[in-house]
C-alpha cells in the first residue's frame, strides 16, 4: 500500500496495521501469511525489514526497495529540572518540521505524551500550538516513531514507559483515519500489545469522531475531552470548534460513548482567570456534567510567549475555589499540577519550534 498523497511515495513499514501489511505483501509478490511475524519483528522486535528471516533475499530486498525510511529525528532533549523530572523531546521530521512530545515520569512509570500533527487547526485561544495553524498532519508511523523513541528512552532511564496520551501537538481525531491506524498497531497483540486502557486520546470535542472512535474500539481507548467552559457562548469564544459543536452535542456524544463498566472520561478544563474560573461558569459546568460517568480535570491556564493579554493564569487561592465549588456541587474534579513549565513542556505549550 503506497502512500499516494505524498511526493516521496513508498511504503513506511511500521505505518501499517497487520491487515494493511498482508495486503502490502501480496501487492509485492510476497504472500500474505507471513504478516504476523513480520509485524512483530517490525514492532516488537523493532528490527529492520532487511533483517526478517523468514522470507528470502529475494523477497526482502523487493521490500526494501519500495520502504520510505521514517525519519522522526530526536535532536533534543529538555530536561525541566529542579524537582520536576519532566522531559520533553523534539522530533525533526523528513520535511524539516519539528513535532514534540514529553515524558512525565510517575512514580517507577513514565507516560508519553504523542503529537499527532504538526501545529493544529483548532484554533483554541488558550494554546501556543495553535498559533501554528495546520502544517500538516502526521503520518501513522511518525507517531509511532515518536512513541517507540520515548520507550526506548523511558526504559534507559529505567522508568518503563505504561501510558500514552494523545494530547501533544495536534486535534488527533481530526484525521482519524491515521490515529486510528496507529491505535490498531500499537494495541495489536502481535506487536507491542500496549494496553487499551493505557491510551487515553485527548479530542478539542469533535463529536462525529468521538461516536466513531468508540465504535471502533468499543470504548476501550480512554477518552479525554477539552471542555474549558460552562458555557456555550464562553466556550465558542476561546474553541472556534464550539460554533460547530456545540456543549449540547458534546454531551451528548460524551454520554453515548461506549465506556466499560467503572471508567470515566476526562474532561479538560483550562482556568483562566476572571473567564471560565468564575462561579457563574462552574455553576454551569457543575449542570452540564452531572449523570455523565466523567472526571473534571482542572488545568490551570500555562502562560506562553505571545499569549493574548487578556489570558491570564488564576491565582493559587482561586484555583483551590474552583476545586472546591465543583466538589460541592457533586462533580468528581482533581486539579493538574503544572508540570514542565521550565522544559516549555506543559500543556498548551507545545509549539516553539518552527521548520528549519
Ligand atoms: S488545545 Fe489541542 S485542539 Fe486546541 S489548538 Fe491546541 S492542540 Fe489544537
């Protein structure tokens, strides 16, 4: 299967899922059957295509010949320091674009935070990465290098990597297709059998690929949500995307998600003060939630260069009342601690780097 959308076509070996890789095989004189055990000498392994023994010199150089190497670059590290054991990682792309993910250390565990485009098209007033506008969206095996590169690097440090959040730079639902192919791979027993309720995808609310994420994964993959406001005219004013969909619709596709027993979806909320910390907007916050099986996560907004002015962060004591007034309405809420900050690592700021 050649990738036809892009100039350079040929075939990234790691972007397949095992069907697509079968069907890549036959389409180069290779038969089918040895999909699965390639698949895990790509993935589990992470051994070269020319190195799979299974299949001879014949078959292997006609593959080779038709690979697009990924090329997914780490060419910095930034360390947060002091206490903070945040890491954030930047990626040079073949085009020269940059992408960037963090590693969080928990506890003996890391968790890995993955772009999935280069900028973003969302346009939340909130977030640095969206000042990039779109530049292009990944591909399949560009998140999965990313993510592979952070295991690596989580297991050298000893802390093995346990979680993957979709919450980098980029709306990952927005072209769907290629997260869901990256899902289907990192989850397939064959390959590094990542976990489902180890993924959690982050979505700015686009409620058709919400429906369309839990029906393809039976409401397996976590489900984080962006909220940032009670109310819809608040909320369209920092998301451009809540004039499409709105909190109605949100709701509703939150409810209708195919969560199993005892699990929650996330739902985001960046404070900025005197704008959606106010009691009026939790208030409305604290209605729109109650009976959906949801964690409100307070995010208190992470002041970036070029931020607009009239954004700004809430003071400690306010966040602490936020906290409080959705405790007291009934509504399940923890608050985010910001993490990164120094490594320009924290949520909303992933978005200095520019193509070289
Ligand atoms: S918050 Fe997420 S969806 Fe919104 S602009 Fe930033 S990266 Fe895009």
């Amino acid at each position: 299967m050649i990738d036809t959308e892009r100039p350079d076509a040929g075939v990234e070996w790691r972007g397949l899922t095992r069907g697509e890789l079968a069907a890549t095989l036959v389409e180069h004189g290779v038969p089918g059957g040895h999909a699965q055990r390639l698949f895990g000498h790509l993935h589990r392994r992470q051994a070269p295509i020319e190195t799979f023994g299974a299949m001879s010199l014949r078959q292997r150089s006609r593959l080779a010949d038709v690979e697009r190497p990924t090329v997914c670059t780490l060419v910095e590290r930034h360390a947060a320091g002091a206490s903070d054991e945040t890491e954030k990682l930047v990626f040079r792309l073949r085009d020269g674009r940059r992408v960037e993910g963090v590693i969080i250390p928990e506890g003996p565990r890391s968790t890995f935070c993955v772009s999935s485009q280069v900028g973003c098209a969302m346009a939340c007033v909130f977030c640095a990465t969206a000042r990039l506008g779109l530049e292009r969206a990944l591909t399949v095996s560009e998140i999965i290098a990313q993510i592979y590169t952070a295991r690596a690097r989580c297991e050298a440090v000893g802390r093995p990597l346990r979680n993957v959040v979709f919450m980098g730079m980029g709306e990952p639902l927005h072209h769907y297709d290629v997260t869901r192919r990256a899902l289907e791979i990192l989850t397939d027993p064959a390959g590094i059998s990542l976990g489902f309720p180890r993924i959690t995808v982050s979505t700015v609310g686009l409620a058709p690929r919400i429906a369309q994420l839990g029906a393809d994964f039976g409401g397996r993959i976590q489900l984080a949500v962006s909220v940032n406001a009670g109310r819809q005219a608040t909320r369209a004013r920092i998301m451009p995307i809540g004039t499409t969909y709105d909190l109605d619709a949100l709701r509703a596709a939150i409810a209708a998600y195919p969560l199993p027993r005892n699990r929650y979806v996330l739902l985001e909320y960046v404070l900025l003060a005197g704008l959606t910390d106010t009691p009026d907007e939790l208030a409305a916050l604290a209605a729109w939630v109650r009976d959906l099986p949801a964690i409100v996560n307070l995010i208190p907004f992470n002041p970036f260069a070029d931020a607009p002015e009239t954004l700004q962060s809430p003071a400690d004591a306010d966040v602490s009342r936020a906290f409080a007034t959705l405790r007291a309405a009934g509504v399940p809420v923890s608050v985010r601690q910001p993490r990164g900050r120094r490594a320009v690592a924290a949520c909303g700021q992933l978005a200095r780097l520019r193509p070289e």
